[in-house]
C-alpha cells in the first residue's frame, strides 16, 4: 500500500472517530441532570440522577476514556505528519494535544467518583444535608475545572498543529485558518471560564465543523499532491 496515500486518509479518519466518540460519549449524560458548563443546579438532584442510571454514566465514562486513547492516537500521527514543517512547534503540540488526553482521563475519574459518592448518598437516605453534598459538588467541579484545562490544552496544541498544516500546503488554506481562527476564539473562551465567566456553547461550536471538514478532506483527497513536500 502506498503510504503517501494511507498516512492522509488514516489521519483524516482519526480525526472523524475522536469526533464522533465525543459525541456519542455526550448522549448518555444529555439525559441526566447534568450540565457541561456551570455548577449543578441542585447537587442532591444531580447525584439521584446519577445514581438512578448508573448504565449510562459508566457508558459516557468509557466512551470518553476510548475518546482519550484516540486523541493520543491522531496526536502521534499529526506530530509524525507535520515535525518536518517545524520540529519544535510540532513537540509544543504534540505534548499539549497529550496533556488534553490526560485532562480528559482525569475527568473521568471525577466522574467515576461521582458516581460512587452518589450512590453512597442514595443508600444513605439522600438526607439533605451531609458531606456527600459536599464531596458531590468537589467531584462535579473537578470534572468541569478538568474540562476547562482540557480545552485550553486543545486549542493551545490545535493552534500550533493547524498552523503547521497551513505551512505545508497539505490541504486548502481555508480549512487550516479557520481552524486556527476558531481555537482561538475557543482559547479565549476558555481562559474566561476557568476565571469563572459563563461562556455561551456556540463560542465552541465552531470547533466541531473544522475537525469533520479536515477529517472528510484527508479521507477523501489525501494531501494536495502539487503541494506536498
């Protein structure tokens, strides 16, 4: 098999399946009394909801575990694509892109947490006031606080690994700037969350497109061959 052809179209793969894990991750916790941003609105009410569908919680922990696998997966395959346009700004990445995986792992566990200290609350009694409130809302905070460090990671690595696409001409300029346009806006809206702002979703959507946009290109028209080096 030629690999200039097979390099492409597998990185443009691993791009559509981190996205697509992501999202399906997503769907179990979309049922429950839980939000992606912000405090719980009532931690005891969050905590019978987790408790009352452990399935579907532990279904969302293991998808996003497989998502982190993935993540280190494209990584090493953007760092081996993109090291020749600049060595030193593809490490930079490289490692960030790892540090979003490890944030992402480290949510999880959270998550696992907050789902065993959930049912402990259950079994308790759910009494209104106890320390599993107050170990429910620390796990629930860490899991957002992970993913606001989890972001900033990406959109910091996303920045640097697009630059370099667009330094190599591999795919139409237009795809690679929007990319770095949109995680920066994301950066941006990261550094406010993590000081406590609320940020609206649709600062983030943007995101999503890119990532199906470079990912369909490479698997269907691998790199610009009049481009590539």
């Amino acid at each position: 098999m030629n690999s200039d052809k097979f390099t492409p179209r597998l990185l443009g793969l691993m791009f559509v399946i981190v996205i697509v894990i992501g999202l399906l991750s997503g769907l179990p916790l979309s049922s429950l009394n839980y939000k992606m941003a912000g405090p719980p609105d009532n931690i005891s009410e969050t905590m019978i909801s987790f408790s009352d569908n452990p399935t579907m919680v532990q279904l969302s922990i293991a998808g996003y575990l497989i998502e982190a696998v993935a993540i280190v997966l494209l990584t090493m395959l953007l760092y081996t694509t993109l090291k020749t346009q600049n060595k030193v700004i593809a490490r930079w990445a490289f490692g960030l892109w790892i540090g979003e995986a490890v944030f992402l792992a480290f949510r999880e566990i959270n998550a696992f947490s907050l789902l065993y200290t959930a049912q402990e609350f259950v079994k308790a009694g759910a009494p209104d006031a106890s320390h599993f409130q107050t170990l429910g809302s620390l796990f629930y905070k860490l899991m957002h606080f992970s993913y606001d460090v989890q972001m900033v990671f990406y959109c910091t690595g996303g920045i640097l690994f697009y630059y370099l696409f667009l330094k190599s001409k591999y795919v139409p300029k237009v795809i690679p700037v929007y990319g770095i346009v949109v995680a920066s806006v994301g950066f941006i809206g990261e550094l406010f969350a993590i000081f406590g702002h609320d940020v609206p979703l649709y600062v983030f959507i943007p995101i999503l497109p890119f990532e199906l946009a470079i990912g369909v290109w490479l698997m269907a028209k691998g790199f610009r061959p009049q481009e590539k080096k």
